[in-house]
C-alpha cells in the first residue's frame, strides 16, 4: 500500500514578506527622499550654481547620498528584523500589509499614504536647497555657526569685499575644499563649545586656499595698473587738530610683459618671477630668507647676517597675493587712521581742541569690555568738551569708532593683526625691504625701498602746498620736522605705543 502523497506546501503569500514592515517602509521613504533631493541639487550643480555656490558640492555628493545609503540601511535592517523574528517565533502572526482597491478603507489609506509621500519629497527638495542658501550665507558664518568670530564679521562688513560671500574666499568652489573646511571647523566648533578657542583669533588661517583659486577668480593677476592717484589727510595731534596730507602716485605697475611694463608693487605677482620666503613666525612678520627665480630660472637666494643654514623646504611659502592683501575683509583700524577718517567725514568737530591726541590716548587704553570702553571715553570726553551739540555729536562719533574697531572679549584690534598693505601701522613691505636681505648674508642687497619706490609724491602739506604739484615727485617730509633724517620706519612710532601723529 503506498503512502498518500503530501499535499505541496501553498505558494508564499507575498504580502508577508520580510521586506514588507514598518521599518523597511520608513527607510524606503528617506531613500526616495534622499535620491530625489540627489537629483534636484545634481540637476542645479550641472546648470552651473556649483561654480559661484561652493556649499552645493557638499549637499549633492555627501549629504543628500548619506540619506539615501541611511534608507536603505533601514529597508535591510527591517528585513533582517522581521527575518530574525520570525526564525524564532515560526508560528507568531505574521503581519499582512496589503492594498486592497475594493475596499474603501485601503483606497483612503492610499490616499493619505500617497499625499504624504509626496509632500515628504517636496519638504525634501526645498529643504535641500534652502539648507545649501543658508549655509552659505554670511549670516551662517559670522553669527549662527561662527559667533566667536563677530569682531571678523564686524569688519567684514566695513570692507571692499562687503558684498563678497565669505565661503567665496574661505572655502570656494568645488567639494573637497569644503570637505576640508568642514573637517578644519569640526575641531573649531569643539574649540568654541569648550570655550577654548585663541583669543585673539590667530592668524594667518593655515587652512585657507591658495589665493590663486580664490582671488584671481575676480582679480586678474596679469592685469597692467600703472600708477594709481591718491591722497591721503591726517590730523596732528596738537591744540588745533592740523590737517596734513599727502597726494601721490601708487605705483602698482604688473607682473606680466604680455600687458605692460614689468614694475611697480605688482612685479610680486609670480606673472613673470617667482618669490617664496620663510617667515620665522606665525604672522610672517619676520623674514630671514627669501628666494626670488626669475623668468629664465636663474635664483637669487637672501637672507639676513644672522640667518644661517637653509630652511625646512616644508616651512617654505610661496608668495601669493594674500601676503601683501593679508586682510583684504577684516581690516580693524588703527586709532589715528579711525579718528583721523571721523574728522575728514565731518563727524568730529575739529574746533574741539586737542580732539585728536584725547580720542586716540582714550582709545588706546585697555578696558575689559567694548561696553566699558565706549562707556569710559564718553565720560573722559564729556568731563572735557562739555555738552553742546558739537561735542555730544563728536563723542559719540568716537564711541562708534571704536566700538567698530576694538574688541576687548576677543582681544582683538589693530594691534594684534598686523595690516602688510604698505608700512604705516606694520613693517609691511618692509618685512623685506628692509636693507638687512643681501645674498650670502654679506654680499649683494636686495633693492631697499624708500618713499618714492613705490609711489611718487606729488604734493603735501596744507592747502597751499598741496596746490603745487610736482610730477617728478618730491622727497616726503614728516609733518614734525625731528622726525626727517633719523632712518626710522613708519611702524617703529605707528605701532600703538607712540600715537603721536
């Protein structure tokens, strides 16, 4: 007698199915949204708003993939639940996730389900483009992400790069600068989170692009200047407040033969010749070797007499433009220059006596907190020129100056970010023209740079000296006349101890 033969197993009802769970269905959803926030910032990055938006690299090929590899880790990890629950608990119910038509309850709930997903992929899709505006913004910068750097953000504000971005020069375009931006301010934000961050600030930012992919996407390197006219007036620090200024010539000149003649500040601009340097500090204010190759390879080595050996080829910097331009949008200005640009504006009365050198002296002085210090020189200010409108207008002309320019919380100022345009209030170009440089320490001297090097002065003095201008230029003569012939540089008085003038 034979054995009755089994009945074969039923099919395998699809609607239970270890993909089909809760968890799997979440993680399907934030793929969808992943993929589809993917395509939309891809399909922007490919008409080209990667190019001028640097932020977008890092939405359209880090973050928007992230969520989609997260859903999918949820679909597998769901059916890997649902796998593991059912091996040990065989017989448990299995749930039944099936859409059913006929019924009016399944149709409403596919409704609602389709509303939904939809409205998901939409939040999604502006989400990602809103987070990528924002994050590039230059409120996200200075006051969301990066308060500690509000005395930066002030400044930025005052400067010829106000309407620049600030991720246009700190990260530009393209995702790997971001990535390492981003990776740079991780350690930053746990710096501020810990409250451990330098005070000031320090600089130069050694994670900060090469100014070749930053500056000269606006700047043309090549570009021929020429001599650029300018004047300047200053305020003496006498009784009477005596305006003196200097009308010149800047001679900028250029870098490249192909526009113009080879000369001027710009002949630093690697076009033709190629600089690099050491700096023996971290503001690159001292400079004991420098190596300049000219246009037929030839290279002339300089250094000071007490410099010897060579340095770390490591340590080696090539010169670029951010070495002169070294705060091109987060200039503080110095007292003088501050008080001296109220007066010129009309915004300090000049008949107050002695306004400059009381301004200056009140501003120079340490307080704890801007607060305070605004407080203190307007009481010091009062006590001394009274209350009529003149004076009330005057010092509050002065509060603001400093509080744009002074920053006690952060110890940041003039004085602890040295400004390497020109010589004024820095050694600047002087860091190595400075008649110390020579070849082998004794031989050759690099060219020194005195008044008319870079620039031709036309006229100074007052109004009737400045009416005659010579084209030849004449020899700068310092408004105290002690001063002349003593071989001083500017910063060796302009340097925040001896605001004199």
């Amino acid at each position: 007698m034979t054995e009755p033969i089994p009945p074969a197993p039923p099919p395998p009802d699809p609607a239970s199915s270890i993909w089909r769970n809760w968890i799997s269905l979440a993680g399907a959803i934030v793929a969808i949204g992943g993929l589809f926030s993917f395509l939309l910032l891809c399909a922007l990055d490919l008409m080209g708003r990667g190019a001028s938006n640097p932020y977008l690299g890092i939405l359209t090929y880090v973050v928007a993939p992230a969520f989609l590899i997260l859903g999918l880790v949820l679909v597998l990890g769901g059916a890997w639940l649902q796998r593991r629950h059912r091996r040990r608990r065989p017989d448990a119910p299995r749930p039944h996730l099936a859409i059913d038509l006929s019924r009016p309850r399944d149709r409403r709930m596919l409704f609602w389900f389709t509303l939904g997903t939809m409205t998901f992929l939409l939040v999604s899709a502006l989400g990602s483009y809103q987070t990528f505006v924002y994050t590039e913004s230059n409120q996200f910068c200075g006051e969301v992400c990066h308060a500690v750097m509000g005395p930066e953000y002030a400044a930025y504000h005052r400067s010829a790069h106000a309407k620049v971005a600030c991720v246009e020069c700190h990260v530009g375009s393209g995702a790997s600068w971001y990535l390492k931006a981003k990776v740079n301010g991780t350690h930053q934000l746990l710096d501020v989170i810990t409250g451990k961050f330098d005070r000031p600030i320090a600089v130069p930012v050694k994670s900060m692009r090469p100014a070749r992919d930053t500056c000269e996407q606006c700047h043309w390197p090549e570009k021929y200047s020429g001599s650029i006219e300018r004047s300047f007036t200053r305020y003496l620090s006498d009784p009477k407040n005596t305006p003196y200024t200097v009308r010149l010539l800047i001679n900028v000149g250029g870098g490249s033969a192909e526009h113009g003649p080879v000369g001027g500040i710009h002949w630093h601009m690697n076009v033709s010749n190629k600089v690099e340097y050491f700096a023996s500090d971290a503001q690159r204010q001292v400079i004991p070797w420098i190596r300049v190759t000219a246009a037929d390879g030839t290279a002339t080595v300089y250094r000071t007499a007490d410099f010897k050996g060579e340095p770390d080829p490591a340590q080696v910097r090539r010169m670029d433009c951010i070495d002169c331009h070294n705060r091109p949008a987060h200039r503080y200005a110095s007292p003088n220059d501050a008080i001296d640009e109220a007066m010129d504006l009309g915004r300090v009365d000049l008949k107050l006596p002695g306004i400059k050198r009381a301004a200056v002296d009140l501003m120079t002085k340490a307080y704890a907190t801007q607060a305070e210090g605004e407080a203190s020189i307007g009481r010091a200010l009062a006590v001394r020129y009274g209350t009529a409108p003149a004076a009330v207008a005057s010092i509050a002309a002065v509060q603001a100056a400093y509080a744009a320019n002074f920053f006690p919380e952060m110890k940041a100022d003039w004085s602890k970010f040295p400004d390497n345009i020109g010589h004024l209030d820095s050694a600047g170009c002087f860091r190595c023209h400075d008649s110390k440089h020579s070849v082998g320490g004794l031989g050759r001297r690099m060219p020194a740079s005195d008044c008319n090097s870079c620039h031709t002065i036309l006229a100074q003095g007052q109004s009737a000296d400045l009416a005659k201008a010579a084209p030849a230029g004449i020899v700068f003569k310092h408004p105290s006349s002690d001063i002349d012939g003593l071989g001083l540089l500017c910063s060796d008085c302009h340097n925040g101890k001896n605001q004199e003038n």
